[in-house]
C-alpha cells in the first residue's frame, strides 16, 4: 500500500482530483484515520473535511504510484 497527503481547498479541486482518481485503474482511497472513502466518488469527497489535510491510499505497483503521485502533484502537502 502506497500513501500521500494532499490538501484540497475548492470545489474545482474536488473536482480536479476525482477526475485524476477516475482514471487510475487501481482503488483510490482518501481519509483520515476516521473515516476513508472511495476517491473516485464525487459524494464521498465531498464528505470529506478539508480543514486539514487528507491521505491518499492506493495498492498498485510503485511505476503506477509513481505516476499517480506525480499527476497529483499540484495538491500534495
């Protein structure tokens, strides 16, 4: 399992990271130690709270992390 933290402040990034997350074919999923929903639901992201930062948990091999990471780079912490 592979994790990274990102901090998302607006709408549109909700938006932006569920569109990155839909694509991946592997489970997105995002949280704290409390709660994780699936990163790739626009209801559930909007659940979450985004006052702190949130993790991302994905299990995929390290070159599909790598690019994930990478295309998410504008909201990690």
């Amino acid at each position: 399992m592979h994790h990274f933290n990102i901090h998302i402040q607006s709408f549109h990034q909700v938006r932006e990271f569920v569109s990155l997350a839909m694509v991946q074919p592997f489970d997105v999923l995002v949280g704290n130690d409390k709660q994780q929903i699936n990163g790739k639901s626009f209801m559930g992201m909007f659940s979450l709270d985004y006052a702190r930062p949130v993790r991302v948990s994905v299990r995929c091999s390290d070159e599909e992390f790598s690019r994930f990471r990478t295309a998410a780079s504008r909201f990690l912490v």
